[in-house]
C-alpha cells in the first residue's frame, strides 16, 4: 500500500466530531484515517470522510486488536512526512499507542494506553499509586457482584472495564437485585462503533462514592501535567448516571483543585503516561477526589469546545502541536465560563420537535444540535448515545453560562406519542418531554 506524501497526520478510528477542527488547520489530503471495516460499513464511513477536503483516505484496518496491535503496525508503512498519530476514539487508544511508538513520535506510550482502556487494570496501577478509589472486583456474573455486597456493603456500581458513553453502567442500591439487572451491564454494545473480537467482555463492580462529579482534562508533555481543566458534570437521577449537563471551569475551591491536580499528575506518572491527554473523571466525596476512571483520548460531551470557549485559543490544536512535538502545553487561566446542556425526551414516536430557532437566538448560545427529528424513536436515556441533542452556551462565567444553556435547553419541547405494538390498532397516547 503506497501512501499520499502529503499525508502528515494518522487519525486512528473515525472521530466525525474531530474532523471540522482538523479541517480548519491541516491542508488539503493531509490526513489519513484509520477503521476497523465492521465500523466503517455500519456507519457510512468512506463517503463521511469524502466530504473533508482534509482527508487523503480512509483505510480499513485492525484498529480495535488491543491484543494484537502489533498487526495494525505490520500492515501500514509510516507516511514519510507524518507528524502526528491522533486516537480519535476510545476503542482506538491502543493502537495509536503502538503506531506513534513504532514510528517514533509522541504518544501516550502503549502499556499507559493499555492502563488506560482497561478500568481494572487502570484500578490496579492505582491502588498500587496510593490513589483514593472506591474498592472494586472484577466479576463475570451476578453471584460475584452479590458477593462483593455482601462485603462491601449493598450500594455498588457494576459496569463493564472496556466500553464507553456509560454504556453498561448500572448503579445499585440495597434493595435491588444484581441477577435481574445484570443482563443490561452484559448486553451493552455498540456494533456501530465496537468490532467484535473475541475475549473482549470485562466487567467490574465497585463500592458507591457519594459526591460532586467533576473530570479533569490534562495536557502531558513526557509525563508532566501542562495545561488542566477541572468540569463539573450534573448526573441525571436515574440508576444510569448519564451526564446532563457539564461546566467549564468548575469553580471549585483552590485547595480543591490543586488536590485534583495533584492526583491528575500522580495518575499519570503512575501509569507511565508520556504524551498526550488525559480526560479523568472523579467524585468529590468525603477526605478529597476518588478516582472514577480515565480516558488517554480527547473528551467526548462537547468538552473540548467548552475548553476552547472557556480559555482562549483552541483544545484541539493544543493537543496537535504536543503530538507534533511542539513542547508543552503550559497552565493558563479561564477567560470566560462555557457549558454544554444535554437535551432529554419522553421515551415514544417523536411527532414534533419545537422551539429550535428561539434557543439558537437565546442569549449566550453558541451551538444547537438535534439529534431527533419527527419520525424518529426515541429510547429511555441508559447512555450518552441515548440524548436528544445538545446545546453549548457561553458567559461571564461557569454559574453565568450553566443557566444560559438551560434556559435555552428550556424552550425546546420534543412532543413523542407512545409507539403502538405490533400489529395494534389501538391509537397512541401523546406524553410531552422536555429536552433539559
């Protein structure tokens, strides 16, 4: 296979969020992506990637073979003028890892990566670390969840080690029952973005933190923390902790978030981070932060916007040139506040979507997106695939931008009729959600 020399920069897995910030700054046939062929059928890749003036080509390849990245290396010849490997996607971590290793360039380092896609392996570095976290097991079943309540106490979290978006992820309390719920945490998938290989279904379950919930976005340049972003997230009140909502910056106390920061710094030198971003999620409970889990990928949920709205200048491209091996990133204090509020619907057949032009004018909002229309069928929220849009809204500050995006969030109404069950003849009943 012979390969553009214009080709500077390898986006491993098709991120279609970070291709209009890569079509802003890279020339024309400059970018290479990389998919498995599972995913690239099931979500039209090739003629999405056609339409970015950026893109060289779309290859399918072995992106998501984290026992064996080493194919993904033997099977593409290192561009001659490439500067950079991107991981646009969870599922591609490791193999980002094994290529910017294998060519030279800066990367998170592949056993970091493989800490990092793997929530026991990444609970394990971080015991051995001194890292508050809850105490956790890895299970394959509900008799041993129901174990591990028996000695931890009945209020746990189980969730799989190696998905994303909250797939999977279940909280339980003392009243409920780990074997009739188990299903949902086995079940979860995503055969859209998610390659079946064998051997890949891991499962943890984990003593439930009571707290804030907040995630740190890091920039490390050879293991040292650069830039940091402390969100606060809002968690819908549901046995599936969905995000609904994310602010930017937090607005914690100093001492709050000098100790994120610390831990941040103790998290990576722990898991041999070298270069890159970590996208660290935390709960603030009782003696400081405990660790949730970590991402060695760019923010999903619109962060990296709010970050570049927030602080000047551009997440992204901070990224990009600490890939390019430009230096560091170094700390730099928030300008304004940005927020992201997701938007919810009644659970049905969506007949009408109202009020999209009205937010779009309200005040402070920078973004609408809508991710139903009339026709569609709208599932309950069980994971971040599962909102109806969102919208980003900036301010003086984070409290400021929080409830700009809510009171436009607010003038959005999806109306949804209860689908009919096959082969009824019974009318639906009309219900109203409110896309908050």
């Amino acid at each position: 296979m012979s390969l553009s020399d214009t080709v500077t920069h390898v986006l491993v897995g098709y991120g279609a969020w970070i291709l209009p910030e890569l079509e802003e700054r890279l020339p024309e046939r400059s970018v290479l992506i990389l998919e498995e062929p599972s995913v690239v059928a099931a979500r039209g890749a090739h003629e999405l990637a056609a339409r970015f003036r950026c893109v060289a080509a779309l290859v399918e390849a072995p992106t998501q073979d984290e026992e064996h990245p080493e194919r993904l290396v033997a099977a593409l010849p290192r561009p001659q003028n490439v500067q950079a490997v991107i991981p646009a996607v969870e599922y591609a971590v490791v193999a980002a890892a094994a290529l910017a290793e294998a060519w030279g360039l800066p990367g998170a380092g592949l056993p970091a990566a493989r800490v990092f896609r793997d929530k026991a392996l990444l609970r394990t570095v971080a015991d051995e670390a001194g890292i508050p976290q809850p105490r956790w097991a890895s299970v394959q079943g509900p008799d041993a969840v129901e174990r591990f309540r028996a000695e931890h106490g009945a209020a746990c979290v189980i969730k799989p080690a190696n998905r994303q978006a909250s797939l999977g992820v279940q909280l339980l309390e003392p009243e409920d029952d780990a074997h009739a719920l188990w299903e949902h945490t086995a079940g979860a998938g995503e055969t859209r973005q998610r390659a079946p290989y064998e051997g890949a279904d891991r499962y943890l379950v984990e003593q439930r933190v009571y707290g804030p919930e907040v995630s740190v976005e890091a920039l490390v340049h050879q293991g040292v923390v650069g830039f940091r972003n402390v969100t606060a997230k809002t968690v819908q009140g549901s046995r599936h902790p969905v995000e609904l909502a994310h602010t930017v910056p937090a607005g914690l106390p100093a001492a709050t978030e000098a100790a994120l920061h610390d831990v941040v710094q103790k998290l990576a030198t722990a898991a041999g981070f070298r270069d890159g971003v970590l996208h660290a999620e935390w709960i603030l409970g009782d003696g400081g932060p405990y660790l949730v889990e970590c991402a060695a990928r760019l923010p999903g949920d619109g962060i990296s916007v709010l970050i570049s709205l927030a602080y000047g200048g551009n997440f992204v491209g901070d990224l990009l040139g600490l890939l390019e091996g430009r230096g560091p990133v170094p700390p730099r204090d928030p300008v304004a506040g940005a927020a992201v509020r997701f938007l919810s619907a009644a659970p049905g057949l969506v007949e009408a979507v109202q009020g999209e032009e009205e937010a779009r004018q309200a005040k402070g909002v920078h973004e609408v997106q809508l991710a139903v229309a009339a026709g569609d069928t709208v599932r309950p929220t069980t994971s971040s695939w599962e909102r109806a849009g969102q919208i980003i809204a900036v301010g003086a500050d984070g409290p400021e931008a929080a409830a700009n995006a809510l009171a436009a969030a607010d003038l959005i109404t999806v109306r949804s009729v209860e689908a009919p069950a096959p082969g009824s003849d019974s009318a639906p009943a009309a219900s109203e959600g409110d896309r908050s």
